[in-house]
C-alpha cells in the first residue's frame, strides 16, 4: 500500500508529494519545491519520524518551483534525479533565470536517469507508471498507479483548470492531446494530485473543466 503525503512549499504554492510503501517504508519524492530550510526541515522532519528510506527523486517536469529542492534531497538522501529526456533542458535553464525570480541561493542539480513513457518505476512492494503528458512543458510526465488508482500529474491537469502553456517548450493543442489521451483514459475514479491546488478525479474533470470539453 503507498501512502501519500502533500506539502506545499515555496512562494509559488507548489505540491510536494513524498510516496512510500507502508510496508518496506521505501519512499520516492516527487517535485520537491522546498526552498528555505524551514521548508526542508519540515520534509526530513516527516521523513525521519516516518523511517522512512527515500530511493529515489523524481520530477514531473523542471519548471523552477518543481525543482528548487532537487540539489538539497540528492544530497540529503543521497538519491538519483529522474527526469524525461525531453525536459533536461528546462532544467538547466533554472539556473539562468532563478535570481530575475528571488531565488538567489537556487542550487543546479543534474539529472541522472531520465524517465520513459510506460516504465515501470519501482516503489518497495509497488511501482509507479511513467506516463509521457507533455504541453505544458516539452518534457512532462506523470506518474499512475492503477491499483490504488491515483495519478501524481504535476502541471498538466489541475481542479478546474489546466497548466499554462506560455512558457518556454509548452504548448496548448499538446497539452490538450495529453490530457485527452492520457489522463482521461485512465478510470473516472482516479484521483489526480495536481502540481499546484487540490487533488481532483479523472471524472469531475472530464465532466466540470472548461478547457477540456469532449
Ligand atoms: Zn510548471
């Protein structure tokens, strides 16, 4: 069984999700946008009082507020950054622009394993699918898990809304495609952890969210 945890961190508002399988206590990180060390603090506090064995470190795309804390979590747990090939250069372009948004001490981590479409990512007794949504940036996946049905999808779909396209690599028609596609094809019931904001359902979204009518 996976458990999952939210925190929201840095002045973006951003969703870091830690995951961990409540029987081997492994646990992966998912977008850590922790900034100030108050924000990392809180992260280990949860995970040390858990006991938790983090193994691995994963982004869903490398837009700044998903990725401020990558440099402190692979240092701290001493774990692999993983990320799709096709957003490695959103990443290294943080470092560029981090200081024109406030984050002067932002710390460049690199990737070490990229991320493909329909692997498996092993999490203790458990695994995460990688599914390839791109649109919002060129790169972007998120990660399924059909048996307790839930999807930790980043910036792609959001509760009423969908990511923003308008930065550099994004783009609308494909992330309308991704969303189509990929994330409505998976059951009503999944529930969707969103990058920014509430957790919603494939369902309500497919029924409520004006961008996306079928
Ligand atoms: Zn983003």
């Amino acid at each position: 069984m996976i458990e999952i945890k939210t925190f929201t961190f840095n002045p973006f508002a951003e969703n870091t999700y830690v995951l961990h399988d409540t029987e081997s206590l492994e646990a992966v990180i998912i977008d850590p946008g922790c900034y100030e060390k108050a924000e990392q603090e809180q992260l280990h506090q949860y995970i040390s009082s858990h006991n938790l064995k983090v193994s691995k470190l994963l982004n869903t795309h490398c837009h700044i507020d998903h990725v401020l804390g990558n440099a402190w979590v692979k240092e701290r747990y001493g774990v692999k950054l993983y990320v799709h090939a096709a957003d490695e250069a959103t990443l290294k372009s943080v470092e560029a622009y981090a200081p024109a948004y406030g984050f002067a001490r932002y710390t460049p981590a690199q990737a070490d394993e990229q991320l493909k479409e329909g692997e498996n990512i092993s999490l203790g007794n458990s695994a995460l699918e990688v599914l390839f949504v791109p649109g919002h940036a060129p790169g972007h996946v998120a990660f399924y898990h059909a048996g307790q049905q839930f999807c930790i999808n980043g910036d792609c779909l959001f509760n009423g809304s969908i990511g923003r396209t308008d930065l550099p690599g994004g783009d609308f028609d494909t992330l309308i495609r991704s969303i189509k596609e990929k994330l409505f094809s998976l059951p009503d019931n999944t529930v969707v952890y969103c990058g920014h904001g509430p957790s919603t359902t494939i369902g309500q979204e497919k029924k409520f969210n004006p961008f996306c009518k079928i």
